[in-house]
C-alpha cells in the first residue's frame, strides 16, 4: 500500500508519474526528506523531524520548506493509510530545472517493511566501513553537506549493499583513524552500565530524532545520557551498541565485522521498553 | 526548449510529470546519468559518454543500462530539436521503490544556456574548496562511489553555490593536503609548454570525456599528453589551468581564490580550436 499526497491535503495516485523529468531533486540529488514512524495514526517526533528538514534545507540553501504544506500533506497520508504502520515520507526539492522556481514537495506513505519489524527484535549484524572524512571536515568545508539529510543517498545506499555483500545487515560507518560516526540510516549509541553515549554531530553526522526521542525519556528513567567521541575499538566491549532510526526504532548490534559483541539484549530490551512508554 | 523522449523512442511533454514519487532516483539519488553536447544534430563523444554511463552503473551496481534504448531515447530527442545547440542528458535510475525493478531511462534535451557559451571565450574564475578525501580513498572505499557519475550530485551543485557566494565561477576541488582533483562538472587539464597534465581518475574522479577527447586530438597535433598528480600550488604557474567539460567546453581559469594567473589567452585559443578540429 502507498499514499500519496500534496502540500494542498490533496492526494495523487501513486503509481502514476508525479515530478518532472527536470526535477533537480532527480537530476542532482537536491532536495532534502524526512521519514517518520506513524504508528495508530499517531505520527512520532513530528516536530523534531520538521526542525531537521528545515535544518537540511537551510544547509543546502533551499527556501525554507512550507511547513504548513508538509504538515497537510503528511496528515492527509495519515488519514487516509488503513495499513499497519506507517513510514511516511517528507520530500523538498529544489523544483524543477525549467519550471518556475516552485519547490516540489510531497508526502509520500509506505507500510513498514517485515525486516525492519524484525531487526527491532532480532538485532542485526554489522560491518564498519570508512566514510572517507576526518572528525573535524564537516565545520570546515560546509559545501560537502555532511550531516544534511539530503536526497543525495547514493552513498548511504551503496554501503548497505557493500555490508549485503559481506552476509551483514548494517554499517556503522568511521572516519579514516576509526573513529565512529553513524550508520547510513541510523544514529549509533553506545551503552556503557547506565550511560548513554551517542557521537557528536558537529562530526558531519545526522542528528538523531529517534536517538533524541531514546535520551530524553532515558535520562527521566535515570540513565545518564551524554554526547562524545567513540572509537571503533569501544565497540567490542560496550554493554550495549545501539543503531536508533525512526521506522526500524533500536536494533542492537550483536556482530560487528564477523564478531559477536557481548549478549545486549536484555539492555536492549529494557531501553526499547523505555523508548516506547514515550508514545 | 526542452525535449524529453522514451527508450522506445517516443517523446514525452517534459511539462508533465514523467517519474514517480517513489523513483529511487529521486528518493535517494539512485541513478547515473552523462550530459552529451549535440551541435547540429551531431552527438559529441557519444562511444565515451555511454562508455561511462555504463562504468558509473557498474559502480552504483545497477544493472547495465540498455543502451540501445538510450541511443533512440536520444536520437528522438535529436531529431525533434530545432533550438541551437543542445545539452542532451541521458538518465538511468534504479527504478520505482514499489515497482517491478524495472530502470526509469529517459533523454531530456534543453538548451546550452548563454552563460556557458560565454565562459568558454572568456574564462572563469574558480575557488579551491577542499572535497575532503584522501587520494588513496577511491580505491580502498568502493562504497563511496567516487568517481561515478551519479544523481547524488547535491554537494557539486553546493560547491558551486560556495563559489557564486565568495564571487567567483567555478570551483576547483582538491584533497585536505592540496592535491588537484577536478571541478564539480568539470576535468581538470594543467598545460605547461607543450604539455597537457590532468589528474588520474584512480584519485576518485570522474574520467572526462571532453578531456580524452582533447588530448586525442591535441597528441595528434604535436602535443605531450599525461596523466599524474597535480598540486594546487602547480597552478599558479601554469601556461594554463583549463576546466574541460561536455556542454562548456574548454573554459580557461583566469582568476584561482581570488588571484590572476598568467594569461592563458592564446594557448587555451590554440587548443579550443585544436578541439574542435575533431568535429
């Protein structure tokens, strides 16, 4: 099942064509999205994910996003999904390369894939693989967007399909010395006894809604939540390594590169308990 | 003017919408394309273009492009053009997320705008901007994908947006320790004497197709060709810094972060003519 929708609360068929061939955020990856869990029409840290699409946009010196338009769009997706849960989509492009200037914005609804629904359970296995930037490149070079959530996502693909390769389900990705910075879809947390600890996103990483979500109701439950670098090596032996995004929420990581990290899941299962008695 | 046409090569109003919502390509900037320049109905480096069309697939492991729908996607768009001179894209996608797996392919042709006609009598200005990876990245990381012709091309267009803030044309993307790779539509030719240096593509740029085709014709003339590392530094000095690409030609930099560098008027006109001896 799909729903499509437009900033005006109206929907389109979406098996018919909806953006010009001249969309830039066709032809050049420009453009920005969100997703979000929608789960009982109950859409979950809506506003945490608009303040991120607007974070993006500005970094790629888009026009502020109609907020009010994705707010109709996402909402007329909600109303009219009967499926299960839903992973509703937010997409900003800069419009088409002919056209008038106009953004092309949509909401676009698709149902929770059975292995996202299963990675929440199962964990999965991952690989680390290099992103190519030193801790420090995303505050010189802004033009490189690291950490804006665009629709340039060729990378993040082609990694998951380079962990395919190796038999594993996920990446964690680090800079060239091993430092940890996120997966491609993902925020990693690292468990340590009652600490959370999540990488700085001045790093050139996303900021985590879902991550943030997980902190905030942990730290009222009395863990202790913190930002800071890790290394690739802290992996081994944490408590718990944590891959938080909004549609599969927190998979715990139980191989790393081929090797089982210590049994997370009663861990696990005590802040994916925490997480969802935010909801 | 903009002429849009299919693999079965049928044309489409370029007006209407034309991809799904769901297209990969534009969710995630999961696709390859090239850019061909026709002048009189004549395609230029047609081999090289679907040459690398195929090379940057492989590389997003997308499955090889039918060319032969290609080529009467854009043979109609060549045989309905009637403007001036064209810039004819060719696009592969990886198709709709909820689809059958079958690629979206289509031409799009549109107008050589005035702006590139012009930069390529009178030159350009450019930046240096830092790309941030090592020289040895591309081979060691596959799974960045440098090198290929993708439609995650946001961070060209953000370079290029970083250059127009600071004043200036272009830009010239180096590694964190200075080392010459290319522009962000555009290959890089250093000319010193009778010499043509341009940087290896095993640094992780794209293969230019205007610069091979240059140094064919300008090695026929009398000319030494290489390839080997360049440093921004090189520059400076330089008889000639050139931007080689598909629809601007041969574009001499006349101002690099804000400096002149020697007047390279007469041997970019001498190569400009050498190059277009070959049509």
């Amino acid at each position: 099942m799909r729903v499509l929708a437009l900033p005006d609360g109206t929907l389109a068929d979406p098996d018919q064509p909806f953006v010009r061939a001249d969309d830039l955020g066709l032809l050049r990856g420009d453009g920005v999205f969100e997703t979000v869990l929608v789960v009982d029409g109950k859409p979950r840290e809506w506003a945490g994910h608009l303040d991120r699409l607007v974070r993006s946009a500005a970094m790629l010196d888009l026009e502020p996003p109609d907020l009010a338009g994705v707010e109709r769009a996402g909402r007329a997706v909600i109303d009219h999904w009967t499926g299960g849960e839903l992973a509703l989509r937010l997409v900003c492009t800069r419009g088409a390369e002919g056209g008038d200037g106009t953004p092309t914005v949509f909401a676009l609804g698709s149902e929770v894939g059975a292995k996202a629904r299963r990675q929440r359970v199962d964990g999965v296995s991952a690989i680390a693989l290099d992103r190519g930037f030193d801790a420090d490149l995303a505050e010189r070079a802004p033009w490189l967007l690291l950490g804006a959530k665009s629709l340039s996502y060729a990378v993040n693909m082609a990694a998951l399909r380079e962990a395919e390769r190796r038999g594993a389900d996920d990446v964690v990705f680090t800079t060239p010395s091993g430092e940890v910075l996120e997966g491609p879809t993902s925020t990693l947390v690292l468990v340590r006894g009652r600490t959370l600890r999540t990488p700085p996103s001045a790093l050139g990483i996303l900021p985590g809604t879902t991550q943030a979500a997980l902190f905030e109701v942990a730290a009222g439950a009395g863990w202790t939540t913190e930002v800071g670098r890790v290394d690739v090596a802290d992996l081994y032996d944490a408590d718990a390594v944590l891959l938080a995004s909004s549609v599969r929420l927190i998979a715990r990581v139980h191989t790393l590169d081929g090797k089982s990290l210590p049994d997370s899941s009663e861990v696990h299962a005590e802040l994916a308990a925490c997480y969802e008695s935010r909801y």
